[in-house]
C-alpha cells in the first residue's frame, strides 16, 4: 500500500512546498500554508493524450456561430453591467467584503424572475434564514428552489434531478468534493468545485452564478485559476458606512468591464439607482473651503464627484499624507506638482483627501478637483460657486485633456454648474454650451482663476 504524500500550499498564490515554511516566496504572504494531501496519483497522470482529445480541429470558417438569448434580470443596473443579461452556460463570480449585500442582491434578483426555475444553494444559510430575508424583499417567484448543501457531488446530483434555469452557489468557498481530503475554503476544494461547475454549466447550457469571499486585500478569496475560469468577475462594494452599493466587473467575456451599477441599500433590500448623477454630491458644502467639484466616467456612465482636502500643520515630525476613494500614489505625485510648480509649502502640512459618498475612483479627470480643494484649504477659502474642475495634471503641471469632455459638461451643468475649468487643448472639441467655460494651460493659470 503506497504512503500517503503530503505537501503545504499556499491560500493566496497556490504555491506548493515540500515543507511548512513561515513566508511564502511567491506572493510573500505570512502564515498562509496549509498541509493538504497531494491528490496527483499515478493513475491520473496515466491517461495518455489520446484519451484526453474529444474532438478535431476545425478551422474558423467552418464553424457555424449560434444565436444564444440573455436571460435578463430584473435589474436593468444588474443587466448594464453583465452586457445585457444572463448568458446560457455561463459562470459568473460575484465577490464582496462581507455584508455588502451580495447574497441580497441575488437572491432579490431571482426571486422577480417569474416563470424561471431557480435553484439556490448555500452553504451558509438555513433555508428559515433565507426565507426569512426573502419575506422581507418580497417573493414574486413561486419556482425558486432553496437546498442548503456543501458537497458538491450532492449539488450536482441535485441540480440534475431538478434541471433549473438558473444556478446560485452562496458560497463558492464553503462548498467542498468528498473526493479531497482537505477542508472547505482551501484551494484544491475551491479548485475542484469550480471545475465541475464549470463542466455542467458548459454541457447543459444552465448559467450559473457563484457568490464568493474577499481576502483583506480585497481580492476574491481562493486561487487566481478561479477567476480565469469563469466567464464574468463581478466586484460588489460600496461603504457600510454609506447606503449606496457599486456593482464593477473586472472581467466579463460577453460585455465591457467599463460599466457600473449603481444601487441603493434599503430595509426592504436593493433598489437600482437609474440616474446616479448626483448622488455623490452632498450639496450642503457651498461657501465651505476645501470643497472642489469635478467628473469622472464609469462605462456609459457620467458620475459628479466632491473632492474634500483638508490641510493642517503637523502634529508630528513627519507630515501625514492620507486619500479616502483616491490612488494614494496619485495623491502624492498631485502634491509634489503643487509645492514645485506653484510655490505653496506643503512639506509641513498634514494633507487629507476624501471623495465623498464612499466612492473609489480611478479616473484621472478628478485631478483637477483634487488640486483645488487642496490649495482651497491650503489658503482656507472657498472656491467660486458652482464650478466644476475636468481635467488631469502632469508631472510638469500642465492641464491635459480628458475624453468624453462634451459629455462631462453637459452632465456639470445640467446639474447646475454654470462655470467649467478644462483644459486649453480642448477648446476645439467643445460644443457650444450654457456654461460658462473656461480653459487654462497649466496649474499656474488654473491658481489665478480659482477664487475669481
């Protein structure tokens, strides 16, 4: 009888070692290895290729491309953001910090899907709890099935005497192959699991959608593998401390990765926000310093955003330098640009940016709204009423131009921003506008037109 092998791997990067070791080499996390039992037998690597290759190669012309029909969700947020809906015999993951409402989402969506069988599977839930919250959302599906199960060879089992239409996996880190010796939530299982999914969601053309943790650095829990085997990566976020949610994909096979939906967290559950434009915008910041105005686009979407700064002596030897829903390196090389190409002596100062709403945003058309309400509280004044800041900033504090800059002014003023600072090198592609507009070279010139 052969010995059993074991080795150690890695929770964040699947790495494996022959031995337990503090540090792993790969992704330098501490503390991540787990022994688990080495499943890899001579008789699985065994199979000769022959028996591995189901088909032949066929060339592009020759294959005959069939229309397929998205099954829409109740949610048109939902649908903007998978492309227009559900595609059959797709694997979609859907990732969130804990209590972002990610299962409420779910389960809200399918149970206003009438007419469509739904099986939802937790892991985590009784079935009381479950329909406890879905008393609460309101139950319009009559066919939607809940079955509390962790073992996936029972999942499938069941998912074939039933044959939904839909498939939910609350969560894909609970569940677990009785095949493999090691624990729930280790990457073998997570592994294992999602393949077999995978395999039925391809054959019998059924979507299924996985519901999955984060780790704390606010990736999806398990290995990199299981996000490149399913079709769409879907990040659910948002600040507990806030009642808004952001539904972003960060991959999406059959749709752009540009797109977000907006939603709203009610007692009753979800509610879509289909015109989010000032909803970031607290609007009781007027004759405040500190407070700067700009845009940023997400997809198709226009989005208002508040830039708050506040700018004080250091309490320390050194000063501290802290963003809230903005790229702190950004945040510094913004800074540096300030003291070099405008003189103002930040090297003393405790500086602080926070984009209100809880919003994290990556577009660099904020640049100028951030440079303003930092030098606005640098000199504690406010900026001129209702003016809106488009632009990004270089390295040399020029104003650089920014896309969609139509679009961004007729979003500033329909909510009623009346002057618009952009750049210069944009003064032939704006359209004739209501708006005041006003176009500035570089940070020196935007200086002098701030509180003007």
């Amino acid at each position: 009888m052969s010995k059993t092998k074991t080795v150690f791997v890695c929770q964040n990067c699947d790495f494996i070692s022959p031995k337990w070791i503090g540090k792993c080499p790969n992704c330098n996390s501490w503390n991540s290895f787990i022994e688990e039992i080495d499943e890899k037998s001579s008789n699985k690597n065994s199979k000769t290729i022959n028996e591995a290759i189901a088909g032949k190669p066929v060339a592009i012309g020759e294959i005959v491309r069939t229309e397929f029909y998205r099954l829409p969700m109740p949610f048109d947020e939902f649908n903007r953001v998978l492309g227009g809906g559900l595609v059959p015999g797709s694997l979609v993951l859907l990732g969130g910090e804990p209590g972002i409402g990610k299962s409420t989402l779910i389960l809200q969506s399918v149970l206003n899907l009438p007419g469509t069988k739904v099986l939802y599977i937790s892991g985590e839930e009784s079935e009381t709890q479950i329909k406890l919250r879905a008393e609460r959302i309101g139950i319009h599906n009559k066919d939607c099935y809940i079955y509390t199960e962790i073992n996936i060879e029972k999942i499938l089992a069941t998912i074939k005497s039933i044959n939904p239409d839909v498939v939910i996996i609350d969560s894909i880190q609970t569940v677990a192959s009785q095949e493999l010796t090691s624990s729930p939530g280790t990457i073998s299982q997570i592994r294992e699991s999602a393949r077999q999914l995978q395999e039925y969601a391809k054959m019998s053309g059924i979507p299924v959608i996985l519901i999955g943790h984060i780790n704390k650095d606010g990736d999806i829990a398990g290995p990199m593998s299981l996000e490149h085997i399913v079709d769409a990566v879907l990040q659910f976020e948002g600040d507990n401390n806030h009642f808004y949610r952001l539904l972003r994909p960060k991959k999406n096979r059959f749709g752009s990765t540009y797109e977000i939906g907006v939603f709203e967290m009610l007692g009753s559950g979800l509610k879509e926000i289909s015109d989010p434009g000032n909803i970031l915008l607290s609007g009781e910041n007027i004759g405040l310093s500190g407070i700067a105005f700009g845009t940023i686009t997400e997809g198709s979407r226009t989005l208002m955003i508040e830039a708050q700064a506040l700018v004080g002596n250091a309490v320390f030897t050194s000063p501290q330098r802290s963003s809230t829903g903005f790229d702190n390196r950004r945040f510094l090389m913004l800074l540096a640009v300030i003291e070099k190409r405008l003189g103002v002596k930040l090297n003393q100062k405790d500086v602080f940016v926070n984009i209100a709403g809880g919003l994290k945003i990556n577009d660099t058309a904020a640049d100028l709204a951030v440079i303003a309400s930092v030098i606005s509280s640098y000199f504690d004044k406010p900026l001129t009423e209702n003016t809106c800041f488009i632009g990004e900033v270089g390295l040399s504090g020029q104003i650089r131009p920014v896309s969609f800059i139509d679009k961004r002014i007729s979003e500033a003023f329909r909510l009623g921003f009346t002057n618009i600072i952009i750049s210069a090198s944009q003064k032939s592609d704006v359209k004739k506008n209501q708006a005041k507009i006003s176009f500035v070279q570089d940070v020196k010139e935007f200086a002098g037109k701030l509180f003007s």
